[in-house]
C-alpha cells in the first residue's frame, strides 16, 4: 500500500506508515526473547499501539484518495481487527497479569480494533 502513495508523500506518510507496520512485528519479536510476562505484555502493548498507528494511516490514505481500492483497504482493516484481537488475547494470556495495562482506544470511535 506505502508504494502507491505519491512521490510528495515519500518523507511524511509513506514513510510514517511504513515504520508503524515494521514496529508491530519488531516489538512482538522482541518482546518474545525470554524475557518476564511483565516485559513481555509491555512490548506485546507497543505493538498494539503501532497497529492502530498503522490502521490510522490507512485512514488518512483513503480519506486523501491516495489509493482507489476499497477492497484492498477493507481487508487490511479486517487483518488488521484480527491482528488486534489476537495480540490483546496474548497479553491477556500472560502469567502476570497485574502488569498488564490495557489500551484505552475509547476515542477513536466504534469500529476501531478491539
């Protein structure tokens, strides 16, 4: 999707939405070297927060007409649900869970993620 955006957007959102989606998949590796379930959920939480940084970019990519097919975005946006609720299930799942501080995505509106 960041490929198709135009030339004036290579420093600003391509960029931006590129380095969230790497974010989300760089934090739940690093999260998963051993380390305490307490440490772990931190990490799984910033990979969370990453994707709905990169759901957001998807947002402003439709709503600026940058990339015309809807199906395509409708389904990162499902993927992106499903990627949302596993990660959520993970650090649920965690041993520790007094450490665990849930995402308050209360803001961003009713079909946003979890």
């Amino acid at each position: 999707m960041a490929e198709n955006l135009p030339r004036s957007e290579d420093y600003n959102l391509k960029s931006q939405v590129t380095r969230a989606a790497t974010s989300i998949a760089l934090n739940i590796a690093e999260g998963s070297q051993g380390q305490s379930d307490a440490e772990q959920g931190r990490f799984l939480g910033m990979a969370i927060r990453s994707l709905i940084e990169t759901v957001a970019c998807q947002q402003i990519i439709q709503r600026r007409g940058y990339f015309k097919d809807e199906d395509l975005l409708k389904k990162a946006y499902d993927d992106s649900q499903v990627l949302a609720k596993r990660l959520q299930s993970f650090r649920k799942s965690l041993s520790n869970s007094q450490y665990q501080v849930r995402e308050d995505i209360s803001g961003y509106g009713d079909d946003v993620l979890i």
